[in-house]
C-alpha cells in the first residue's frame, strides 16, 4: 500500500473517530493518538525517505492536506460539544421572567418622623423656615440667651448632660432661635421660623419620660405679635395634626424665656371634652407650652424689645405621637419592634 493510501485511510478513519467522539475528552484523546509525535501520521511521514525525490513534495503536501483537515474537523468538533454543554448549562439554570419576583418589602418613616414631616410640611406652607442645629452646644445658647443665667433654679427642670462646665447636649432646640434672632435682618421682614430636633434631659426612663426626645420649637417675631396670634397658630397645629373637632385653650404657667407664658390644651380624644379618666375629668389634655417672647430674650440676641416682640412654642413630637395614636409607653417608639412600627402608616 503507497503512503498517500495509508494516508488516506488515516484520514477516513480520523474523520469517522472525531464524529463518534461524545465529550471533549474524547476530542482531545482523537488529537493525541492521530496527530501526536506516535500518532500514525507521523509514522506514515517517516516512510517519506524512502520515496523518490520527485515524489517527496507531492506526498509532503499530501499530508499536510489530511494534517490540515484533521485539525479543522477537530476544531469543528470541540466547538459543537462546548456549544452543547453551555446550551445544557443554559437550560438547566433557565429562568422564567414571566414569573412573579420576590415582594420586596417596603418601609414607612418611623411615627415619629411622620408626625415631625407633618409639622414641617405645615409651616413650611405658612411661610417659616425650617432650621436645625448643633445637639452638643454652648451653655450661653442653651441656657443664658433664654434668659437662664447660671444658677437660675430653673435650670433643674432641664438638667442636662454636660461635656464641660460650657459645653452641654442641648435640653432644647430653642438655642437655634437664640442663633438665629442673633443673624436676622429685621430690615427684611419677620423672623418664622420652627427648629425641629432631638433634645436630651437628665431625666429616669419610664412610661413617659425619656433622657432622649424630640422637640418642635417655634418663633415669630415682628411688629405688633399678639397672644390671638399665637392661640390662632395653635388651633391650626391642632387641627392639622388631630383634626377639626378638637379645640385649643391656653392656661396660664411659667417659662423663663416667655412672658405671659401658657400651656396649651386640646379637647380630650377619649371622651371628645365631656371629661373621662384620660383627661382627669377635665375635658382637656395639655400638649404643649408657649408664650409671648420675653424682652430679656429679644435684647441679648440685640433685637430692640420696645419695636419688636412675638411669640414662641415647644411641640412634642413623641407626646404627639402618644396622644394621637393612644400609646401608653413612649419607650415602645425606641425598641425598633416592628410589629409595634409597622401599626403607623405614613401620614395617618
């Protein structure tokens, strides 16, 4: 038999060994035994010597044809079963996008927050300013420019937390009215404005008292601010955040930095002002102080007292949220349970 017979024998056999090979395995073990350096070809090339020179090229060309065809038929080969094995893969791990996904549970801000939203949206409409400040502040804000001076008795109904003899965590968020009437340029209009925040107190955890609250204070201060003017305000904040039927009246009480000062009350949600055991058979429930700004206030921020005066209010956003939602134990707000959160949807 010629070499280009065996030749061509090897390649029909190669061919036949290549499409019966199942895996890549097999491919790679095809190329091994026909194309490596004891593969047949190889052997078939060695007998080449013996050939006549002008038969030589010829038989050469020959098989680096079958050589060449082999090759590409296993190429051709390898591709089909990794083309195979990525569908496979591709089947196995299909997914349906028809399908449903996964809910995603969606989250509401803490009542707290809500109630503090509500407010701000409020008096952002009636035309104040929505301003915060530092929690770790100076005791000439906190504490004197609110007419508190050192030593004051006063002071222990806000006994705080202190960093220096200087340097406190602010019992109210009122030392940013201080900062602010220090700036304002009365030449251009009125000072609105609320500063919302969370405040902290010396005070012994329980049902309802917290060392960490929040506050809403309130200032306006113009020419020609009455006491009407604050109830009016008042009545709007009670109606925004409890609803029509509930009225507001104002009892007289003492605060260093107003003068007249009041509480504010608002008809009992239990029993709609005809007087139960929530309300201790008044009718009414307190929620808040205020009060007509003091002078002493108004002249160490440098505002003429004798032109301008105005009023102030502290809101509780969290004795709010308590009153408005019926909660007996303001400690539950800061347990992060949410089967307790999850009770308050936003804005309701």
């Amino acid at each position: 038999m010629s070499l280009k017979d065996k030749l061509n024998e090897l390649h029909e056999r190669g061919l036949a060994e290549i499409k019966k090979s199942g895996d890549l395995k097999d491919v790679n073990q095809v190329r091994v035994s026909l194309l490596g350096k004891k593969g047949p070809i190889t052997e078939v090339l060695r007998g080449m010597r013996d050939l006549d020179a002008e038969e030589r090229p010829k038989v050469g060309a020959f098989a680096n044809e079958i050589r060449d065809d082999l090759t590409a038929a296993l190429a051709k080969r390898r591709e089909e079963l990794e083309n195979a094995v990525l569908n496979a893969k591709l089947a196995n791990e299909a997914i349906d996008v028809t399908l449903p996904g996964t809910p995603v549970a969606k989250g509401e801000p803490h009542v707290i927050q809500q109630i503090i939203d509500q407010i701000e949206d409020l008096f952002l409409g009636m035309g104040y300013q929505v301003l915060s400040g530092p929690e770790v502040e100076e005791d000439k804000y906190n504490f004197e420019m609110m007419n508190l001076p050192k030593n004051h008795p006063a002071r222990d109904m806000q006994d705080t937390f202190y960093i220096t003899k200087e340097i406190l965590m602010r019992t109210q968020t009122s030392p940013m009215q201080a900062r602010t009437l220090e700036t304002h340029d009365f030449s251009k209009g009125p000072l609105k404005m609320i500063s919302p925040g969370v405040v902290y107190r010396r005070d012994t955890d329980d049902p309802t008292h917290s060392h960490q609250f929040h506050q809403v204070e309130g200032l306006v201060i113009d020419k020609h601010i009455t006491m009407a003017d604050l109830k009016g305000t008042l009545q709007v904040l009670a109606h925004e955040l409890f609803g029509d039927k509930f009225d507001v009246r104002l009892r007289p009480s003492y605060f260093p930095f107003t003068e007249p000062s009041v509480e504010a009350d608002i008809t009992c949600f239990n029993c709609g002002g005809k007087g139960c055991k929530v309300c201790k058979n008044t009718g009414w429930i307190e929620v808040l102080g205020a009060g007509m700004v003091h002078p002493n206030v108004l002249k160490m921020a440098g505002v003429d007292a004798d032109v301008y005066g105005g009023f102030a209010f502290g809101v509780g956003p969290d004795r709010f949220a308590m009153l408005k939602y019926g909660v007996d134990d303001i400690r539950n707000f800061y347990l992060n349970d949410v089967r307790f959160l999850n009770q308050f949807t936003k804005k309701g």
